[in-house]
C-alpha cells in the first residue's frame, strides 16, 4: 500500500521526519539561490531540478498515511511546489487547485474524517477543514499558508465571492460579514510560522502583502473603467504604496495619470505619467495616456510626439525579466482589455493612431508618410482578411486603404493614391458578385449588412478624385460614375427602416451610404460645371440634394450652379433652405462619419459658406426689394 520513502530512513542521526524537513529547506535554498542568479539559463535548469525534487518529496510524504505532526512538513511542501510552479508558469493552472484540495483532505484523513466530505467544491472544503483545525493548532500556519495561495488562484481567476467566503472564514467571520475584500485581507492576520518550521519559498504574510496590492489595484482599475473616480484614486494610491514590483508600479502610475485627467487634473496626471515613464521597461500605456492627456489639453505638437515615441516604444522587443520565484502581483492581475487604461495595442494600431491623428488636424504630408508606413507594416505579413472584424482599437483593413488614398490626394500624391485603390480592389474585387445577395441577407435581418460595397464605392470615388488632380477629366467621370452604380445597387429595399450596425464608432451604413452617394454625384457634376456642361452639373447637384438632405455641400453647389445660369427663383429658394438650415441645432449628433469619407468631403466643400450665403444675401434678396 505504501509507496517507499527514497531518503535513508534508517540512519540512526535523524528520524525520517528530519531528513524530509531537511530535503525541502535544500530544495528551498537552492530556489533562492537560483533566482539571484544573473544566468538564466543556469537558473532554469536549477529551479527545474527543485521542482522536480519537490514533486518527488511530495510524492513521498502523500504515499504514506496521513499524520498530524508530518502534516504541517507536508502542507509546506504543497505550498512551496504550488508557488515554484506557478511563478516559472507564470500564473495559475487548474490542476494547482486540485493539489491544494489533495492537502485539504489529508487533514481530514489524519483527523479520521473520513469522506464524503461537502459537495461545494472547494469552497465548502475549506469550510469544512478549518473548523475542523481548530483543535490542532500545530497546523493553523501552514494551512493559512495553503489558504493565501487559494486566494491568489481565486483572485487571478476572478472567483472572487469565493476569495471573500475564504477569507471571512479564515478571520473567523459569519458569511454575512463584510464582502470587501481589501477589508477582510487587512484583516487577514496568518498565524507566525515557528523558528524551527521548514523554509519556504514565500510565507503567508508575503502571500498576504501581494494580494493586497493586487486586490488594490485590480478594484482600482475597475472603478476607474466604471466611472467611479473617487474610489478609484483611493485604491490605486492603496495600490502605490503596497508591495509594489517597478513594472506593475508602472501600470498603476499611469492608472493613477488616467484618473487623474478624467477628474480634471491634468498636471497631476502628467507627474504621475512622467514617473511611470521613468520607471524602466512597458513603455505603452503611459505614452498612450500622455497622448490622450496632450490631446485634452490641446498641445497638438506634445500629443504627435507622444504617438511617434509610442510607434517606437511598440516596435521595440524588451527582453523578457527573469521571474522571481513567487508569486507577484503582476500574476494576479487581468490582461488589460481594451476599455482598461493599461490597453495600448499593437504597433499597427499606434501607427493607425498617428496617420490618422495627422489626417484629422491637416498635417497631410505626415499623414501620407505614416499611411505609407502603415500600409508596408499591415502587408508584410499574410493577406489580410476583409471580412474579419477590426480589432477593438482600430478600423476595418479596407478602411486603412482608403484613408491613405484619401491622404495621398490632399498630399498631392495623386499617382501614389491610385497605386493604394489599385491594390484595395485587388483585393475587394471577387466580393462584388456577392453585393446583392449579401445585401438581400442584410435585409432581411439574417445578418448586419456588409461594409464591402461602401469600400469598393469609396475606392471608385477616391480613383475618381486622384484623376481629377492628375486632370484627365474623361477618367474621373468613368470612375465617379462607377461608383455611383455600385451604391444604387447596393441601397436596401427597406431603407427607410434602416438598419443597426457597429460600423466604425457609432457610424451608420446607411448614412455613410448617403453621404458617399453625395459625394460621387457633387464631384461628377463639378466636372461637368468644369467643362461647361452646366445642365448635367445641374442634374447631379439636384440629385445630391435629394439622396442626402444633410449634405449642405450639394446645396451650395447647386445654388452656385443656379446662379451662374441666372436661375434667380430657384436660387433663391435654396439659399432660404440654407439659411434656415444654419440656424437650426445640429441633428443626429450622435452618429459620425469614417476618416476617410470626412477626409474625402473636405476636398469638394465650397469654401467659407457663410461668406457665400452672405453674398447671396446681398446679390439675390436686394435687386428683388427694389
């Protein structure tokens, strides 16, 4: 029945008790000894060897009965086995949560409680073990040992009703007690481990100091993406003050800068960011969150700065630190997800970032460049797919094509643009067979409707517009009116519900779909007013006004139109929508365009319309009062 012990335990000097005490304080030594070590490689293997030799000890204590005076030696061992396992894996498995409840019964076996034991998982184990313990007081330490690292497992994996019923048991609290569990972990007082104990690798008194500074933070975090500022600011300077390693105290100073800005200190919030930024390695987020900081207080040169330094900081490979042997607070704490303040993305995402930051504040020469850049970093890699969604952080594929060409254009790269729609319809070009049916789908609500015919449209339009700057007239009426038959094929048959979609922040299809047809039939009819095709100008402006109300660049187009033909009634009637117009509150404001169509209306918007609703006053309105 009984495994056989592989230490010597018939040497006369020590029991067999002392011998696996003394093998384990070895194993511990040689643990610490490692992780000091500067070679990380001799430190693997060492650490590798402990393990090992934990995992043998441990197999050796568990194949004999379980006893009351080997059990604190053998807790011990689980203890330290669990704590090497978890800081070289770097965080938690489940198996770690059945060694703990393998411990937990053992007690019970040496106490002659026999199974079944509670049906309530671990939980209930833990219930059951430490009320029955409290008659051995020999095992409380390391039990409380066993605990802390139940608590870190369940902390790191967010069971944390659970983590609260542990620890108000441990502090010998009812289940209605308080559930805060910055409290109860204060309140967490791990018996002192005996002078002559076996070593371990990280007590519970150390467990407990790292999961309160997790425990502090991780609250922190969640109040801050909750909105509740206050209380977040409490808990991250809870958070900063604790047992806090220099990369997590990294992430807390730039939670702390987040805060701060979003309660309307921004000086504040920049010291905090300027000390996380001299805080070594991880870099991102506080850059990120200097950006946002810039941009809020207006500093538009320090804000592209700061996204230029975060370009980098992304592109840079950090050398991986070598772990300490324990559990730290970093593995106890959530991968940031894209609404936390500590989610800086990818390169790509940062460089979309920048090119697009530039395009939107008419610096279109950077623009062009970081597009470019961008382009030659997105395409190195697999093709990209179109129909997957973007990534939290940043918009369609399609989408980054079409924001390049629309800088390129305003850059007067007109050539390089149609290089760029080139290689998107490459890549688009074996959708447009399936535009109906994926339409028809759409309408009839077995899927969202597909943004692929707003791109390939797009894609006509900006080809349109760079052969506009080339001047080749006959190729930009081709191209606008390409466009505009790929958008009439693709308007849904019940447009006037409308439909739902997560197109890029808060833009619907439809809307764009309006305004991309506005735009084709404006910039077709100001070729046509070029060649003095006025009729046809006429045409397309009147049309413009119709399939998009909102779009006042197709009214003033027309009223210019109108007035050239010497039309004076009916310009007169468009200038009285346009005025009208200009005095009412904004609507819809909740909706916005993508990048690359605002970019795209800037260049066919007449300019200053108040100036021309002014002269229109002047030169419509008085010659008819006389």
């Amino acid at each position: 029945m009984f495994h056989e012990a592989p230490l010597d335990c018939s040497a006369t000097r020590a029991s067999c008790l002392d011998l696996w005490k003394e093998k384990n304080d070895r194993l511990v030594r040689q643990s610490k000894v490692a992780s000091d070590s500067d070679l990380s490689l001799r430190q693997q293997q060492v650490t590798q060897d402990a393990l090992e030799g934990l995992r043998e000890l441990l197999h050796s204590l568990q194949g004999l009965p379980a006893a009351v005076p080997v059990l604190p030696l053998e807790l011990t061992v689980i203890c330290n086995f669990i704590t090497l396992r978890a800081s070289l894996a770097q965080g938690f498995t489940e198996d770690q949560g059945q060694d703990i409840q393998r411990g937990l019964e053992r007690v019970l076996e040496a106490q002659t409680q026999l199974g079944p034991w509670p049906a309530h998982g671990l939980r209930g184990l833990w219930d059951f073990t430490l009320h029955a313990s409290t008659l051995m007081p020999e095992l409380l330490p390391a039990l409380h040992h066993l605990a802390g690292l139940q608590a870190a497992l369940w902390l790191s994996s967010d069971h944390l009703g659970d983590l609260a019923f542990l620890l108000q048991t441990l502090n010998g609290s009812q289940s209605g007690d308080s559930e805060d569990l910055l409290l109860l972990l204060k309140t967490w007082s791990p018996p002192a481990e005996e002078s002559d104990a076996p070593l371990t690798l990280q007590d519970a008194r150390g467990l407990r100091d790292v999961l309160l500074t997790a425990c502090a933070f991780r609250q922190g975090l969640q109040e801050l993406i909750t909105g509740n500022f206050p209380r977040a600011l409490n808990n991250l300077h809870e958070a900063a003050l604790g047992l806090c390693p220099r990369p997590v105290l990294v992430q807390v100073y730039t939670a702390l800068g987040t805060c701060l800005r979003k309660m309307g200190n921004p000086q504040r919030a920049l010291l905090y960011l300027l000390a996380a930024l001299k805080g070594g390695s991880g870099w991102g987020p506080p850059l990120l969150e200097a950006c946002r900081l810039y941009r809020q207080l207006g500093d538009t040169a320090a804000e592209l700065e700061s996204l230029e330094l975060l370009v980098e900081a992304l592109g840079v490979t950090h050398s991986s630190e070598v772990p300490q042997l324990l559990i730290e607070v970093k593995l106890l704490l959530p991968q940031p997800n894209p609404a936390s303040p500590l989610h800086c993305g990818t390169q790509s995402q940062a460089k979309h970032l920048l090119a697009s930051r530039c395009l939107q504040i008419g610096r279109v020469e950077d623009a062009a460049e970081h597009y470019l850049d961008l382009l030659a970093l997105l395409t190195d890699g697999p093709e990209p797919r179109f129909s997957l969604p973007p990534p939290p952080a940043g918009p369609y594929m399609p989408e980054v094509f079409l924001e390049a060409a629309a800088a390129l254009i305003q850059a007067g790269r007109a050539q390089d643009a149609l290089t760029v729609c080139e290689e998107l319809l490459n890549r688009t070009s074996s959708l447009i067979p399936k535009m109906h049916q994926l339409w028809e789908d759409a309408r009839k609500g077995a899927r969202e409707p597909p943004h692929c015919p707003l791109w390939i449209s797009a894609t006509y339009l900006l080809q349109g517009q760079a052969w506009v700057h080339l001047g080749a007239q006959k190729e930009a009426v081709n191209e606008f009116s390409r466009c505009l038959e790929l958008l009439f094929r693709a308007i849904p048959e019940d447009k006037e519900e409308g439909i739902a979609s997560n197109c890029e922040q808060g833009c619907r299809p439809n809307m764009a779909l309006q305004q991309l047809q506005a735009a084709a039939l404006i910039s077709r009819g100001l070729q046509w007013a070029a060649s003095g095709q006025d009729a046809k100008a006429l045409q397309d402006f009147l049309l413009g006004v119709q399939m998009c109300p909102r779009n006042q660049d197709a009214s003033f187009h027309l009223l210019l139109t109108l007035k050239r033909l010497d039309r004076r009634d009916e310009a007169t009637a468009v200038w009285r929508r346009l005025e009208a117009q200009t005095k009412l509150p904004q609507e819809d404001a909740t909706w916005s365009l993508p990048l690359y169509l605002e970019a795209y209306l800037s260049l066919i918007r007449p300019p200053d319309r108040e100036t021309l609703l002014e002269e229109f006053r002047t030169s419509l309105l008085e010659p008819c009062e006389l």
